[in-house]
C-alpha cells in the first residue's frame, strides 16, 4: 500500500505542487522580444474588393440561397464590413428572406441598416429607396409594429 502511495506521490502535477510548496516561487520577467513573437497576418493578398465587387458577390449568394440559415449566414458576413451595402443588395436579401419564409429576418434587415448608417438621413434614404419592395413583399419596419419602442 505505500508503495502505491509513493507512487501517486511522483506525478507531474504532484511533484510541480510539493516543489512550490517547499521553495519560493519567483516571478522571472518576460523579455518583451517573446511576447510580441506571434503575429498573424490576416490579409494574404494586397488587393481589395472594389464596392461593385461586394455587391455582385452578395447578390449572387442571395439568390442562391436555400433555407433560412444560409439567409441569416449571408446577412452576417454582408453586415460585418465596415460598409452599408447597396440597395440592391437589400433588396435580394428581402427577397430571398420571403423565399424561404423568413419574416423575422426581412423586419430585421432594417434594423441591421439603421444600426450601421452614421445618420438618420441615411436610415430614411434607405427607406424611401426600398418602400416599394417593402409594400410588395408585405414587409413592415419594427418602428411599425412596436410604436412605443425605439
């Protein structure tokens, strides 16, 4: 039986705990040359997409797209650049949200515009440019819905 205890004593972790039991621990500085020593480089290529670019691309994913995930995926990395995107982008984003019967999701593309435009001139730019697909796809603003909440 001691030996079994013995033996169970000699473990890494054990062994680690009983040595800064029995000596003090110092603390040994980090030269600053190994803490900065990772760095990730996120950009593998040096051109940028143009905005045209980015439009085309979102509108050919959203009209590819088959079911309510992949409608919300697409509008999660559309809305995760630091730009408002076009109209048009919009637009097929609400018509693929009422393709897959995503009602929730279409009433939410405005609050994901009036979140990102820096002002509220914008917001209602954006608002009057989409009012028509908005009455043809029978698609209310939350601020319609929930009067009191804003």
């Amino acid at each position: 039986m001691a030996s079994i205890i013995r033996h169970s004593i000699r473990t890494p972790v054990a062994c680690q705990v009983a040595s800064q039991l029995s000596c003090r621990v110092r603390a040994v500085p980090i030269p600053a040359v190994a803490r900065h020593s990772f760095v990730r480089n996120y950009s593998a290529h040096g051109d940028a997409e143009t905005f045209e670019e980015f439009n085309a691309r979102f509108e050919k994913e959203f009209e590819n797209a088959y079911d309510p995930f992949e409608v919300q995926r697409i509008l999660s990395n559309c809305f995760s650049y630091d730009h408002v995107p076009s109209p048009t982008v919009i637009t097929k984003a609400l018509e693929a949200a009422r393709r897959v019967n995503d009602f929730a999701t279409a009433v939410r593309v405005f609050e994901a515009i009036k979140l990102k435009v820096p002002a509220k001139s914008l917001y209602d730019a954006y608002l009057d440019e989409l009012k028509d697909v908005r009455e043809q796809l029978g698609i209310p603003l939350k601020e319609e819905l929930f009067p009191e909440s804003k």
